[in-house]
C-alpha cells in the first residue's frame, strides 16, 4: 500500500523549474522583457525568500542558460523554455 502511494506520486519538477514557471507567470508575450520588480515581488512572496536570494535563483536560472538577464532592465526567458 504505501509503495502504490510514493510511485503513483506525481513528481515535482524541481525548485528551479518552479521558480521559472512563476516568472513566466509574470510576463504576458513570448520574448518580452519581465521587470525586475514584477519578479521581485512574485519569487519573494512564493517562495519567502528575500530579494538577495532572488538574485541568487536568477543567476542559477542564467547559468543553466533558461533565461536571458537584461542589465536595469529584466529578464528575458529563453525560446528553448517557453513551451513547457
């Protein structure tokens, strides 16, 4: 019985994978640029972290080369990303 429960479990897709389904969230046309304080205040309030650590999840995001970080401006998902 509690093996059906953990393997009919739907998996999560992942800290990172959530935090970029919340920035698309924000934006409303593919290669738009999201503003920085639309995301500020998205990732700070679904995840409760503060806007450092937000920073932190942005360059991971960049790293992993999933979005696109417009210098004063935003951010930028990446095409690859868009349809998921």
């Amino acid at each position: 019985m509690k093996e059906d429960i953990i393997t009919n479990k739907e998996r999560s897709s992942g800290l990172y994978n959530l935090a970029l389904d919340r920035i698309k969230e924000c934006g409303s046309s593919i290669n738009e640029i999201i503003p920085f304080p639309k995301i500020f205040s998205k990732l700070c309030r679904s995840f409760s972290i503060k806007k450092r650590e937000v920073w932190e999840v942005l360059f991971i995001l960049r790293d992993f080369n999933m979005i696109r970080i417009v210098a004063g401006h935003g951010v930028v998902i990446k095409d690859d990303y868009e349809a998921t």
